[in-house]
C-alpha cells in the first residue's frame, strides 16, 4: 500500500480540516498578496503591519488629538460586530443545507426599520436600545421565515427570492427615504438619536473619549449559542440532518418543510441584528437603493470559518483587519485604497476555495485507499489459486490419493 501523502491526509482529516483548510487559504492569498506588493516596489511586511495598525491591533506612528490605539480598536469592535452576525446568519442556513443570499438585504430593511421607528421616537437609552435590537430581529425573521415559507409550500430556492427581495427591499427602502426621511444635505436617510444607537458614546477609558460598540457583546454571545444549538441539542442535529440529506432526514420523521422555514427564520434573524448594529451603530445613517457588501462578505466569513461558529470569528477578524486597515495601509505605502481592497479581495476568493482544497485531498485519499482494497483483493485471489506447499487440499479440492467420484469405491474393493 502507497504511504499516504501527509498534506492531504492533514487536509482530509475531520479532525485537523476545519483548521488546516482555512490556514493553507490564508497562506495561500497572502503568498499572492506579497507577490503583487512586490511588483509594485512595496514592502509586503510593511503592508501587512499597516493593516495591523489601522485596526488599533499596534500602535502608529503618530497618533493626534487625544486618541490611540484604543479609539481605532473600538472602531475595529464596531464594524466587526455586524460582519460576525452577518455570518452566523448565513452559517444558521447552510448548516441545513439551504444558501441564504438575502443577508444585505434582510440587513438593509431590519436598519431601516429600526431607525424609523426607534431611532427618532426621542426615548431614553434603556427603551431604546432594546427596542431597536427587537425591531431588527422580529424583521429579519420574518422576512427569513418568508423565504422559507416559500420554499417549503412552492418550492421556489431561496437563492432566486432572496435575489429578487434584495431589489425589492433596496428600492423599497430607497423610495421612503428619498420621501420622508432623506437628509436635505446628504440625501442619506437622517441618523438616528444617541439614545438608539448600539453604541455606547463618549465613555472615558484612559482618557480617551471612545464609542464603545454593544453589537459585540451581542455578537459574541450570539456564536455561542449557535455553537450550542448545533452541539448540544436535538434541534440542531435535526437541521444539520436536513442538511446533509432531506429525504434521509423525512424517512426518519424529521418534519423537514418546518426545520427549513425555521432555519431560514433563524438566519434572517440574526441578518437583522447585524442589519441594526451596522446602520444603527457603526455607519449610523442609510444611503438610498444601496446594499451593504457587508451581507456579501459574510459568505466568504463563513466559508473561512469553515461554517463553524466559533471559526467564524477569528475569520471575522482577518477580514475586518484587511477592510478596515485599508485607508492607513494605502496612505502609509502611499498606493490607491483599490490596491488594499484587492489584497481583501484575493483573501475572500482564496477562503472559498478552501471546500476545494478539501475536495482534492479527499479524492485523493480515497484513490489510495480503492488502491489499497484492490492489492488486498488480488493477493487474496492469488493466494487461494497457488497449490499449497505442504501437501494439503487447497479449498474445494479432494484430499491426497482420493477419488472424487466414488467415495466409497476404495472400500467396496477392500471388502
């Protein structure tokens, strides 16, 4: 039997995949990365340092009018918040099997939401702040739960309605704003009250003014629980049953058309909750008939995180670091921000590539291992065809000096 090559059975391993896959992606992108920084006439440990710098993870050269490391990292915290539930929610979906592509626009429409009802009603912070992470999760689910209702009673993917939702949902939206909340200057719709933002404003740490964000508490938490769901409960081994093979799972009494409905709820709650603390905490205003890539990014989070929850985060991470150090790396090596967004970009397209990866090293393990059956099976054969050494029958074969057709021919002579 061939010795199994040691990068595909690290690939191939259950145990080992869910980390080597996304590390040889990351290599992988930042390998290309370097190259193309290279060409440029630019240091690629500069850059990545930059990008590390940006996010308040070290500290810059100069830093001016009282702030620091600590003001760039809780922005870092602000804009990672709504990219980690972003993904979660479309974790929540393709865990059973189904590709929720609505996640901007279930962001989108939660944001909105929340923002005209909540975000100019003038309560104080304690009803507020609730208010609007209920406002976004109890839209967000209905419009996931539409879209599975959809596809349990007409059976119409979730991939072409909530395409279509995301158009219908963006210029909704658009045509209300431009209406009756637009900003006479900017044309975005109006921010919201301090007292609604996901935000907490102006708090003191070190001396240091800083907007502490509170959708990473709630996005931090929320990985936890969907870890657990799909770990510790009877739900979520049905949803991942579902996943793996709906009609398996319909033999075995799962109610299918339910667990989809309630799955795609599920997802699009926590696509409203990332919806909120992006528009009603980090960006705090809604530009018309635009959707946030964020809802996009998320899919490739997710991917990177190996569609696992707690993957997902240190996933969450890398990515924010690269889009929210962009600016600082463009003007420290003093290229166009483009170039830092196509360093994010060849980062998302090397993650998705990582089920390839997957795929290569596990076709290749089982060729060994057809291989292996196959010389076992000939040996075997070869074996019970070689006539035996040491005098005895080979199987179905009649014994030394016997005769096969008259047993007892021998005998009758004797007697």
């Amino acid at each position: 039997m061939k010795k199994k090559n040691r990068l595909a059975s690290i690939l191939d391993s259950e145990k080992w995949s869910s980390i080597s896959v996304p590390i040889l992606s990351i290599l992988l992108s930042l390998i290309c990365a370097s190259v193309i920084l290279l060409v440029m006439g630019k240091n690629p440990l500069v850059a990545f340092l930059s990008f590390l710098q940006g996010s308040g993870f070290l500290p810059k050269l100069s830093y001016g009018g009282g702030s620091g490391m600590l003001t760039d990292l809780f922005t870092f915290l602000n804009i990672l918040a709504p990219m980690l539930l972003a993904s979660l929610g479309f974790i929540v979906g393709f865990k059973a099997g189904l590709f929720n592509i609505g996640i901007a626009g279930q962001m989108l429409a939660s944001g909105f939401l929340a923002t005209a009802l909540i975000g100019y009603s003038g309560l104080d912070a304690y009803l507020a702040k609730p208010l609007v992470i209920l406002v976004g999760i109890v839209a967000g689910g209905a419009l996931g739960a539409f879209v599975g209702f959809l596809k349990y009673k007409f059976n119409i993917h979730e991939v072409v309605s909530t395409v279509m939702l995301n158009y219908i949902i963006s210029y909704l939206t658009g045509f209300f704003i431009n209406g009756y909340y637009a900003d006479m200057l900017t044309r975005s719709m109006r921010i919201c009250s301090d007292a609604s933002r996901l935000t907490w404003m102006n708090v003191q740490i070190g001396g240091v003014k800083c907007n502490v964000p509170l959708g990473i508490v709630l996005a931090i938490a929320a990985a936890f629980l969907v870890k657990f769901i799909f770990d510790k409960t009877v739900f979520g081994f049905e949803l991942k049953a579902v996943g793996i093979n709906a009609r398996c799972a319909r033999y075995a009494g799962i109610k299918v058309g339910r667990r989809i409905v309630i799955s795609l709820m599920l997802s699009g709650m926590l696509a409203g909750l990332a919806g909120v603390t992006y528009y009603c905490g980090y960006y705090n205003t809604i530009v018309p008939k635009t959707l946030a890539s964020m809802g996009y990014d998320a899919i490739a989070v997710a991917l990177l995180g190996n569609s696992s929850p707690i993957g997902s985060i240190f996933a969450a991470i890398l990515i924010t670091i690269f889009q929210n150090g962009s600016n600082y790396m463009s003007s420290t090596l003093g290229v166009a921000k483009e170039v830092a967004s196509m360093i994010t970009g060849i980062l998302l397209l090397f993650s998705a590539c990582g089920g390839y990866f997957r795929f290569m090293a596990h076709r290749r393990l089982e060729r060994a291992v057809d291989e292996a059956a196959i010389a076992a099976k000939a040996a075997q054969l070869q074996e019970e065809q070689a006539p035996a050494s040491d005098g005895s029958a080979a199987p179905g074969e009649n014994p030394p000096g016997g005769d096969s057709e008259y047993p007892g021919k021998e005998a009758s002579r004797n007697g």
